[in-house]
C-alpha cells in the first residue's frame, strides 16, 4: 500500500492495511454475491502499458461506508500490492477484505472422501455407500440409506440384458432392491454430503478463474465520501499499427493508432486513455493465497500399537510399564501519372501516347483504367483521421494522452488515433549487401525512408504502405525515437542492380616513436568496397547502400545525406535514368607496427620521417648515417647475393667436371681429354676458394655495420606527439 500526505486539511489520504478476511468452513470465493451491474465508483482514467499491466483510477462520492469492487481472481494480487485510497471527505479507510483464495488441491482435500472423486449416477451411489437417499422412478419411491450398487442380468424376448440393481436399508431394517435404469431421481438426506458434492462441481467447473470476487473496503466517517481509488492489474498489451503514405510533395504523411483491449469485466465509459510506449518493470508477487511454514513433526515415532497389560501371577501383583517417546519514400511507388503542363493526371486513352514504364511491374490491361482525377489520398486521409493526442515523456517512457474521452466496452477492442502527422520523407531504393554475401549481383529494397519528426516516439508496429493511391507493400517499424532515421522495406525492385567488389590497401606510414632501438610506426589499413548501381527506370533514383560499423575503423569521407544508424552507416548515391554510377565506400584503421631496425620497412619510415621536417638536429644526423649505413648493407647484401650465385653455378659445374672424369677412368684411351678436364676442376677449384673467401668478407662486414646500426639507434629517442 502507498501512504500519502495530506495536500489540505479536508484531505484525508489513508494507506491501507489490508486484512484478508477469510470465509468460514472452507468458503471459496464462488461464494460471494455480485454487486449490481453499475460499479460504485466509475472508472475515469485508464494508463496501458507494454508490460502487461493497466493503471486504473476510479472517482466518484459514495453513500455509505462500504465500498465494493469486482475483481478477477487474477487481478487480485496486483491489486493488493498497489491499491490506493484517497477520502477528500472526513473519513478514511480501514481495512479492505476478500475471499480467502484456496487452491483445487486444498479445497478438495477439506470434502468429504465418498464426493472427491463422484462422477456419474453409479459413481455417486458407489461412493455414497451409507448415505440416506430417497429414490424415485417407475418402480415407484423408495428410501433408505445405501448399501451398495451391484450388476444384474435381465432376459428380454430371449435377449439377456446387463443392467444395474441397486441396494437400500429401510427404516425398518429391510432390504429394497431397485433397478438403477429405473431410477429417474435421487433426493440426497445427507445435508454435508449434497453440500460437499456442490463444492466439489465447482472446484471442477474452476469458477474461480472467471467468476468476479467482491472485494470491500471499509470506510470510517461521514456518510457520503468523496473517493479517488488507484491501483494496477494485469492487462492486454496494446498494439500500435501505422499508415504512411506517400506522395511527390517530400512529405509522406504518417498515421498511427493503437489497439486497445478492455478485458477488465466493466465497460469503459467515457475514459481518459493514456497509452504508454515502454516496458516499465513489474512482476507477479502472491499476497492472496495462505502460506503455511512447514513445520517439525515432532509425533512419536515408536510403537503405536496398545501395550498388552502384564501376566499376573498368583501372590504377585505387577502393573503395565509406563510407554516411552521416539520428522519465463521521395519517389513514389506506384504507376506514375503523366500531366500536361499545368493540368492534373489524366487517364490514358487507347489514342494517347503510352505512358511510361511505372517503377511498380503491373502486367498491360487491355481495358481502359478509369482514374479519380480529384482524388488525392494522402490529403483525403490526412482531413478524414483526426488525432488530438498529446505526448509527453515519462523517464525512460514516452505517454500518449488521448485528447477525447474514450468508451471500450468490456470484452471488446477498440482502434485509437494516436499520430496523424506530415514527416520528413522521401521514397528510395535500399541495398543490404550483408543479406546476399557471395552474390555477384543484388537487387535493392524498395523503401520509404522518413525522419520521426513529430513529438512522439513511435512503439514497434506493422505498417502499411501507400502510395499514387493504392497499398503497395507492408514493413514493420522498430521503436522509433523522436528525431532518428528509419528505412522501411516493403519490396523489391528489380529494375535497380547492384554489383559489388572489394579490395584492401595501406597507406599514410608514419613514424610514432624510437625507443630502445625499436622503432614503432602507424600505417593506415584501408578497406574499401566499390558499388557499381545500375537503374533501369526512365526515372532516377537515391539509392542508399548500407555499411556494417565495424570495431576500430572509421568511415572515411561520408557522402552528405548519409544516415548513421545504431549498428551501420546508410550511404546515398543518386543514379540517373537508365544509367549507371559508381559509389566506393572507405573504412580506414590505424594499425601500429614495431619495426625492427634491420628490415626494408624500416628504411622507409625513416625517410618518411626525415621528410616530414620534424626531425631534432641530433636526431637527424644520426638517422642520416643510419641510412647511410643501411645503403652500403644493401650494396654488400647486393654483392653477397651476386657472389652466392656465382659460387653455385661454379659448384654445380665442378660436379659435373667430376662426374666426367669418374666416367673417363673407366674408359681406355682418351688421355687427353681427362688431362683437360683435370685443369678445368683444379680451376674450378681455385675460384671457388676465392668466391667462397669474397663471402665471408661481405658477411663480416655487414655483421659489423649491423652492429653499428643498432649502437647508433639505441642511442636516439623521438616520441611523435
């Protein structure tokens, strides 16, 4: 309960304590009497949200000091948890009672054992064995108390028959017999038993699911009382449905209202309806049912049988031993109507020149299509819906408050106005290349894309599209907060292609810092993706093209109109009739690199570094010789991959000069030719010696510049701000 201060000195507000006044002897809530059909205190405020709970307030001056309210059982515990009663009179509230609220099981377990489980005529005298009856039928009246229900036999026209007899005690202590297909009534004596056969129907039936309960809150004070009561129950959500429709003028009009049930059990007559956009947190918490603490069973656990008294004996006297103790769109789609200059549509003729190709693929009518040349729907929609609801923010939620009173009655729906307002729009064609990865070639969504210009922020719903005058697709719209972009697809087009490549690249090197002989540069990681839009309309076309966000990278050079979403970015491009335009689309990412001083790629960030004229005088003489000595590296690792090759090729000819001469020694003759190919190898010999010592040298001097490079780098700092 909610306790509230006093605005004046009339004003008595008082929190209630609520006292759950239990019925007696098992009554359940089926067995309150209903109010009359007119409530006492009138709904006059109703709040919905998207949460699953409505907020009622209820006004009026009441006579008497008892206030009553139908209620749902399924209504009661929110309403315990959040009723409010506010007297303005001279009184207050004092306690607020209900039926105590008793499970099936419970309720079951109270009744008599012959009735938990009675159902049908041989059933109940089955279990009612003992009972006091009195039966009525074609054998006339008999009564007695049940004995018992048993089969019999009958022949009829040599047919034997199955059938039923049963058995009562008379008064006066015989035994009457009676044919239960006789049997055309059963009056029950057993006053407990008749009752206990009722509750049990009604805990089948389960009244308490949708028979209303009457709840009482008692009043202290005057006679008459000036009441305002508040509290929430569950609800059905409301729905939110929209209309736009969009003409040539760039301003679609949107239209939007919201499907309202009234499931409460009492009509709604002439009601302040406010709807209210987000989900508000609530739960479900039983304050109505009883809850028991289970408890130790402290019982005795031993023998439970009666001790057997002790055997006397003759002179001896002995008594019993005492027992002992032990537990969960600006281009619109639609066939597009050619005008003279100065003059409306006009309807073709079979004379007149053939109207253009429509962006909307409608298969050639033979027959004449008769046009309303005085219709135009947007404004004929725009003046026939009226809206005077009026927005506001509430915290993290946003409240539509109907301008009008409204009337729902019980078990119905109703369809509200909410939005009947001009946004900023245009239709367009729209790609999602990350739908169709791996295709050469994609085809846009036909889209209407509009700014929520109005004071409202707009609930998640279905859409339907109009456009030159008829329904032309359907999308579904997101929670649309005030000022933010959407896209709404409702088909495609397939007049408009897209062919997509890709490609990566680097640019932009630059020197960060020398530290410790390590030097550490950025270079610009560059990913760009080249659209190449075809349209095949007579008419141009704003293609927008959207590009997932990507963590680390930047979008670079955003064309103007682009629209940034939560997850992507939204990049037009405007293609001329029945050509073609190229859009490419950079996504740029600094990436930082250590540069070990030995490698190529450092040579290159120092240059590019000396270039930038930021070098100190220290720090550039000291470069300077580094790159000197990092050029005479390259000249020897020049001559010491020039060398190598020479010294292949001059093993590889000593190999084969060797192969020969093995091959000669085992020939006669041929002298002269084994002494020449002998000079040849000790010559080859010889230059191998040479190239092999040219090596070395080239390979200790590089070794010592090396070392020198990194000396001299070790000893320069630079951190780039």
């Amino acid at each position: 309960m909610h306790i509230l201060k006093s605005m004046t000195s009339r004003t008595l507000v008082a929190a209630l304590g609520v006292a759950l006044l239990a019925a007696c002897g098992g009554t359940t809530s089926q067995g309150f009497s209903q109010s009359g059909s007119e409530a006492q205190l009138p709904v006059t405020r109703v709040v919905l949200y998207q949460n699953g709970i409505g907020y009622f307030e209820r006004k009026g001056k009441l006579k008497g000091n008892m206030l009553t309210l139908q209620i749902r059982p399924s209504q009661i515990n929110d309403l315990l948890k959040s009723l409010t009663v506010i007297d303005r009179s001279k009184g207050r509230a004092m306690s607020v009672s209900l039926p105590l609220e008793k499970t099936s099981a419970q309720i079951l377990s109270e009744l008599p054992e012959q009735v938990r489980g009675a159902g049908g005529l041989l059933d109940v005298l089955r279990v009612f064995r003992g009972a006091r009856v009195t039966v009525q039928g074609t054998e006339g009246t008999a009564s007695g108390r049940v004995v018992g229900v048993e089969s019999m036999q009958t022949t009829e026209n040599d047919n034997v028959l199955n059938d039923w007899r049963l058995t009562l005690k008379t008064k006066g202590g015989s035994l009457k017999v009676y044919p239960v297909s006789a049997i055309t009534n059963i009056s029950m004596r057993d006053r407990t038993l008749a009752l206990g056969l009722d509750q049990s129907l009604d805990v089948s039936l389960n009244e308490g699911n949708w028979k209303p309960i009457s709840l009482s809150v008692r009043l202290e004070g005057s006679s008459t009382h000036d009441l305002r009561v508040s509290y929430i129950v569950e609800m059905p959500l409301w729905k939110p449905a929209y209309r736009i429709v969009v003409g040539d003028d760039g301003e679609p009009l949107l239209q939007g209202w919201a499907v309202v049930d009234n499931v409460s059990g009492e009509d709604w007559n002439n009601v302040q309806l406010s709807l209210v956009a987000g989900t508000p947190m609530s739960f479900i918490y039983d304050l109505h049912s009883p809850q028991f603490m289970k408890r130790v069973d402290l019982t005795p656990r031993q023998r439970r049988t009666a001790m057997a008294p002790a055997i006397e004996r003759a002179g001896v006297v002995s008594s019993p031993p005492a027992p002992t103790a032990k537990e969960s769109l600006q281009k619109s789609y639609a066939n597009k109507r050619r005008s003279s200059a100065g003059s409306g549509p006009r309807r073709p003729s079979p004379k007149s020149e053939a109207p253009s190709q429509s962006y909307y693929d409608a298969p050639e009518m033979e027959e004449e299509v008769m046009v309303d040349d005085d219709f135009d729907m947007t404004n004929e929609l725009e003046t026939q819906v009226s809206s005077s609801a009026g927005g506001e923010n509430v915290g993290a939620l946003f409240r539509y408050d109907l301008g009008s009173p409204v009337t729902v009655p019980d078990r119905s729906s109703t369809l509200v106005s909410i939005i009947n307002e001009r946004v900023a729009g245009k239709e367009v064609v729209y790609f999602r290349p990350e739908l169709m990865r791996g295709a050469s070639q994609v085809n846009p969504y036909r889209a209407v894309m509009f700014e929520n210009n109005t004071n409202f922020s707009l609930e998640k719903g279905p859409v339907s599209i109009f456009a030159g005058g008829t329904f032309v697709g359907e999308g579904f719209l997101d929670r649309m907060e005030q000022g933010s972009t959407t896209f709404l697809t409702y088909s495609i087009d397939g007049k408009v292609v897209m062919a997509p490549t890709s490609r990566n690249s680097q640019e932009g090197m630059r020197l960060l810092k020398i530290i410790d002989g390590m030097i550490v540069s950025e270079v610009l990681e560059v990913s760009s993706s080249i659209y190449n839009v075809e349209n095949r309309h007579d008419d141009e076309v704003v293609a927008y093209i959207k590009t997932a966000k990507r963590s680390g990278w930047k979008l670079r050079n955003q064309p103007p109109g682009t629209v940034e979403l939560p997850d992507s970015f939204v990049v037009p491009v405007t293609v001329g009739k029945a050509s073609s335009k190229e859009l490419k689309v950079d996504w740029v990412k600094p990436v930082v690199r250590r540069v070990a001083i030995d490698t190529s790629l450092s040579t290159n960030v120092l240059k590019l570094y000396l270039a930038s004229g930021k070098a100190p005088p220290d720090v550039q003489k000291s470069i300077d010789k580094i790159l000197k000595l990092k050029e005479r590296i390259g000249d020897i690792e020049e001559d010491h991959a020039r060398h190598q090759k020479q010294h292949r090729e001059a093993s590889r000819d000593q190999d084969r000069v060797r192969a020969n001469l093995n091959l000669l020694r085992k020939t006669p003759g041929n002298q002269a030719l084994r002494s020449e190919l002998t000079k040849k190898l000790a010559r080859l010999e010889a230059d191998l010696g040479k190239l092999s010592g040219k090596i070395v040298k080239l390979s200790e001097e590089k070794a010592q510049l090396t070392r020198e490079i990194k000396v001299i780098i070790r000893g320069v700092t630079v951190i780039e701000k």
